[in-house]
C-alpha cells in the first residue's frame, strides 16, 4: 500500500495480510509475460494532469481489460519505495520529456478493495480495517508525525503533507467491488462513500492528493443525477475519453501480435474484435493473449467471467428487454438509454439500466453516436447464448426452434413456408415492432435469422454490391462455405417478392461476394401492408 523506501515491509494482522511488498514486483511480474503490450502512455497522460482539478481519475472496465495491470504499472512509476528507471527504459513513457521527472518521486498508497473484502469476515468493517492497515504503514515511515489520536486517514495524510511538504499518490484497485458483491448491504456502501469523500472531496484533499486514481468495473454510484464524488473525471465503456487506446488492445497492436504469432487476423477481429471506444476498435487482453498463445479460436471469456452474474439480469422481466437481447444476438443494434442507470445493481428499474449495466460488464459494446448497444464479437455471442440456454430460457429456446425452421425452409427454397416462419416471428416476438415501413420489417428480419448464426458471419446489413446496396448479405463461415450458400436478402414494401430478386439480378448484387462463397441464394421478401402478408419468392444464383 504505501510504497515507500521499507522495500521488505509487511504488516500482519489477526484478520489477514493486508498490504504487499512495496516495489515495483508486481509489475515486473506483467513485463516478464511472454505477451506484453506497452501501455504506459496511460502515465503520460497521469502526468499531465499531476497536482490539477483533473488528477481525480475514475477508469471503469470491464474484467480482464487490464485494470489492475495499470494500477501496479503506476505504482512502480510513481513509488519511491521502487528504483524502475531500467524497468521502464525502452517503453514508451521513457520516451516523454518529463520521464524521470517523476520516476520514484512519490509516496504512493495503493490499496486492493477486493483483498480486503476476500480477507475480511464481516463487510462492514471493511473502512476500519483499511484505515487500520494504512495508518500502521504511514506510522511506520512517520512515527514522529502521527500521535496515536490520529485515527482517520484524511486527517493523517493532511499532517503528513504539513510536515513533510510533499502529497501523495492514491490508487484504488476493484473500487468498486463493495457496490457490485454487497449490493444490498446499504451501511457497508454508505460508509464506504462517505470514506470516499473524505479522502477526495472538498478543499482539503487538494493540499494532500497529488494524484487519486480509482479502478474498477463501475463509474462511481450516482446519488439521484449526480456522482458521489462528483470532482471525478470518468473514464468508462460509455465515455472512454483519452484514455481509450489504454483499455484492452488497439487493431494495430493485434495485427502485430497475429503477424508475430502466425495467426488469422481476420479470424482473430471476428472472434474479440468490437469495443469501439472513441474511435479505436479495442479487443479483450486476455482473449488475444489466449489465442495467441494456445492457437485455439474459442470463447476464453467464461474462464474469468461467470454466467452468475448475467443470467439474473437477463431474466428481469422488464418489457423489452429479451426481445432486445434476441435482437442482439442476431446481430443487430438496440437503442438504450444510458442516462438513468445509477451505477450499482440494487438501483436496475428498466430494460435500459440492464443493458448498461452489461455494457460496463463488456457483455455489449456502445456506440455513442447512435446510443445503442451490440453484441461486439463471436466471442461474446456464444457466451450469451450459452448463458440463457443454460438456465433453460424459455423464450429463447422457442425461438431458436422457429429459426431453424425458417432457415431449413430458406436453404429448402421453399418461399411460402419461410413466408410463414417471418409472419410468426412477426406476430410472437415482435410485438413491440410496429409495421409502418420498410424499416420494421427489416428490424423483424433481422431477428428471424438467428439461427443462422452458427453457420454464417454476422449478417452484413446494406452491403454495398454491385449497383447497389443489398438489404442483408450472410456468408458462410469458412468451415461451413462448401455446405451452405450464402443468402442475399432483399426486403420489399407493398410490392411483391418477385421485384425483389429481380432487384438482386438487375443490379448484380451477387457480383461482390463471388470469391467468398460457392452457391448463393436470392432471397426475396414483400410485406401487403393491407393483407398483412408476406410473401417469399428463392431462387438460385446462375453465375454467368
């Protein structure tokens, strides 16, 4: 916790080991990795903002995306309990003017939420127990400083800073883990945040707080439609900021890994790809590192994730929401409203607070211009999948049952039964879909075919071909390309199935994907506004 010159310090107490060595191992232990990625471009900018109103950092993400990677990565920076000149020399912050700077310049306390919680018997006593634990260090490297009447932590750093001169570096890994596992215990949060504010919050903290750097899952817990600690800059899956190209791995730094590890990039973009965060298409670390390593394109996200934790949000019952999920893993994007989620679990009322909530789980990806969400990868998808055939998610099952059956109809060219199959799917699970236009029927279309997911590519929606844009294109995968055809789609309004693939033909929609697919199927598809009808009509490519 705080790392100062002791470098062979530990503190003990009846409850539990509660800091670490105070050096730069634990890093070490990342840069001895057989795959490391730089990211110490993280500390630029954590300089830049050193001793301002914006050094108040709170960066949220999800499991395995590196978070407590960078906290002991700033730690072995900033702690003078460390000498890491050489570690970090040939990276890129050794490059930055202001490097040694602020090399090993800093009393640094560092503090693991989540072992104090694994450690302690009672949650309640978890900010006492911090306390405790810190202050023993801080008396330890200040004895003539602390008198034993001192017993919170704000006024102690206050009296440190008074005397000695210098302010301090805090860093707060799993921060938020109290607000996730002991959701309903309302006293352990209230005098956690209050602990919070403390530390961070008002005038004094500034004559103190060189630099305060939470992490965690969550942005900090909103109290009706403001932030607890409100002086916090936020960093999330929402709003990533600057601070994008540190979370996770960027598209460039994945080419390189495939190029070195002879893997198929564009099998490895399928499968991990699909967090787009302020412009930079961001992968899950540890997803990338294992199918580099193993060579085995599967879903690595249920080894450190569990199905626990998404299943009971999935089977609330708000309206909207399993449709939305199906709409999702079909490939499509739902819009949701990010605004009211309050950045905790015992605060979720709607459909949109559950699909923000998973969206800070990583479970979807966010597009902010759009403000909707998505299933980002291959990766991801089987793992929703699996979560609600798991735990026998009716509605899902029923629905993947009709699927198939209106892709075997659809890969049998039989047009009246696929007809049938849309118009079912229509009338049972889109309800809230209202017919009005050419769009809706899309947006049911774009479910019906979930089943096809486990043959094809995620369906390509408006795919430029030919002289034209056809409505939906779906590719077979690699392994499936010689046994099943792909499917070009083409949605009519009022009109009928027939002007539909004579759309396909006449603007040569099928020209764009000749070297991606053996057969192909021209799907035609009309709605009768007035009969309420759908209509099929399938016919097979003739390449000329």
């Amino acid at each position: 916790m705080l790392e100062e010159q002791l470098t062979e310090r530990s503190t003990e107490k009846a409850w539990g080991r509660v800091c670490e060595t105070p050096d730069n191992s634990a890093f070490q232990v990342a840069l001895n990795s057989r795959i490391y990625v730089d990211k110490t471009g993280l500390i630029e900018y954590t300089n830049s903002v050193l001793d301002t109103t914006n050094a108040y950092i709170c960066n949220s993400r999800p499991r395995r995306f590196g978070k407590s990677y960078a906290a002991n990565m700033l730690a072995a920076y900033y702690s003078k309990g460390a000498d890491s000149e050489q570690m970090f020399s040939g990276l890129q912050i050794s490059r930055a003017a202001d490097f040694k700077k602020h090399l090993n310049k800093y009393d640094v306390i560092h503090i693991d939420i989540q072992w104090f919680l694994a450690n302690c018997d009672d949650a309640d006593n978890i900010v006492k127990h911090v306390t405790e634990a810190v202050l023993d260090e801080l008396r330890e490297v200040y004895p003539d400083v602390l008198p034993l009447e001192v017993s919170g932590l704000p006024d102690a750093l206050s009296r440190i800073k008074d005397k000695v001169g210098q302010k301090f570096i805090v860093i707060i890994d799993e921060w938020d883990v109290l607000i996730r596992d002991e959701a309903a215990n309302k006293k352990a949060q209230e005098d956690y945040i209050n602990f919070l504010r403390g530390m961070f919050k008002g005038i004094e903290p500034t004559k103190y707080i060189q630099l305060a750097y939470l992490t965690g899952i969550l942005p900090i817990k909103k109290e009706k439609t403001q932030s607890a600690l409100n002086n916090f800059d936020e960093f999330s899956m929402l709003s990533p900021g600057s601070l994008a190209p540190y979370v996770g791995f960027t598209e460039n730094e994945v080419q390189k890994l495939a190029e070195e590890y002879h893997q198929d990039f564009d099998e490895v973009k399928r499968w991990y790809d699909g967090y787009l965060l302020n412009g930079h298409q961001v992968y899950n670390p540890r997803a990338v590192v294992g199918v580099m390593l193993r060579g085995e394109f599967k879903s690595y996200w249920s080894e450190t994730a569990s199905y626990d934790v998404i299943v009971p949000l999935i089977n609330m019952n708000y309206g909207g929401l399993k449709t939305a999920i199906i709409e999702m893993i079909s490939g499509a994007e739902v819009k949701v409203n990010t605004a009211t989620f309050k950045n905790d679990t015992v605060s979720i009322k709607s459909k949109d607070d559950v699909l923000t909530y998973m969206i800070h789980l990583g479970y979807f990806g966010y597009n902010p211009k759009l403000k909707t969400a998505f299933v980002p990868n291959e990766e991801i998808r089987q793992e929703l999948t699996a979560a609600v055939e798991s735990k026998q998610w009716n509605e899902m099952l029923e629905f993947q049952k009709n699927s198939e059956h209106l892709l075997d109809a659809t890969l049998d060219m039989d047009g009246v039964e696929v007809a049938a199959q849309i118009e079912k799917i229509h009338n049972e699970y889109a309800s809230s879909i209202q017919y009005n236009n050419e769009n809706s029927l899309s947006s049911v279309l774009a479910i019906a075919y979930l089943s096809a997911m486990q043959y094809y590519f995620k369906p390509v929606r408006e795919l430029p071909t030919g002289r034209g844009f056809a409505d939906f294109v779906f590719i077979p995968k690699i392994e499936y390309c010689s046994s099943y055809p792909a499917l070009i789609v083409e949605l009519k309004w009022n009109q009928n199935a027939q002007t539909a693939v004579m759309q396909i033909k006449d603007k040569k929609y099928p020209s764009s994907i000749l070297d991606y697919t053996g057969e192909i199927l021209l799907v035609g598809i009309n709605y009768d506004k007035t009969s309420k009808e759908h209509q099929c009509l399938i016919e097979k490519y003739e390449k000329e």
